[in-house]
C-alpha cells in the first residue's frame, strides 16, 4: 500500500514480471476506489495486490485465508491481539477481509469468502 498505487503497481511490475488487474475495486479499508491492483496469478503471481491512495498508509501486508473473518479477529483479540477493523466486504461481496495487530503491534490481515447468503 502506499500513496502512489500506479507507481508502486509499475515498480514490482518491472521487478518480479507481474501483471496486474485493476478493473476490480477492493474494500475502501484496503485501497481507495479504482487504485488497487491484483495481481494476475497466470503469469506466476500471489493472489494480492498493490494499492493504496492519497490518505493510505505506507505499508507491507500478508492476509491469512481464513473459514471465517469475524471469529478470526474474535479469536486474535481473545489471544492478546487487538482487531483494527472489519469485516469488510469488497464491493461485489464475495470476499470479507478483516485485519489486527498481534500482541507486539504487527498488523496481519484476514480474508474469506462471504457466506453465500451475504453476497
């Protein structure tokens, strides 16, 4: 994440070969609207993204696929960690992403696909 989304997009597009597809938006608590970019697992990518905005914090992110975000981040907190937010769907609400820092401060983030029901 970082302030200028297209020029970091660019940047590890160059580096490690990555296409990105950036006509999906992510959840507003990820990216801003139109800046994120995912990263097109044909061409040997992770299943992430490069985003951000003008009024989104520099920062390197993992997300860990979870059954279910709002259980994760009650477990997480439950454990000495503190939820930062979430569940958020992204705008076609077919995937929830959470996020909390762990006892030392580290933020991780949470995915899931939404509940059937919920989309």
């Amino acid at each position: 994440m970082g302030t200028d989304p297209q020029r970091l997009r660019s940047y590890y597009g160059d580096l490690f070969d990555w296409r990105f597809d950036v006509a999906s938006d992510a959840a507003e608590a990820v990216s801003a609207p139109g800046h994120y970019g995912f990263v097109e697992a044909d061409n040997g990518g992770i299943p992430g993204g490069v985003g951000g905005g003008a009024d989104y914090p520099h920062r390197t992110l993992f997300y860990v696929g979870v059954p279910d975000v709002e259980a994760a981040l009650r477990r997480a907190e439950s454990l000495g960690g503190a939820r930062v937010s979430g569940p958020h769907p992204n705008p076609d609400g077919t995937l929830l992403v959470g996020f909390f820092t762990d006892p030392e401060g580290h933020l991780v983030g949470l995915a899931a696909a939404a509940p059937a029901t919920a989309r």
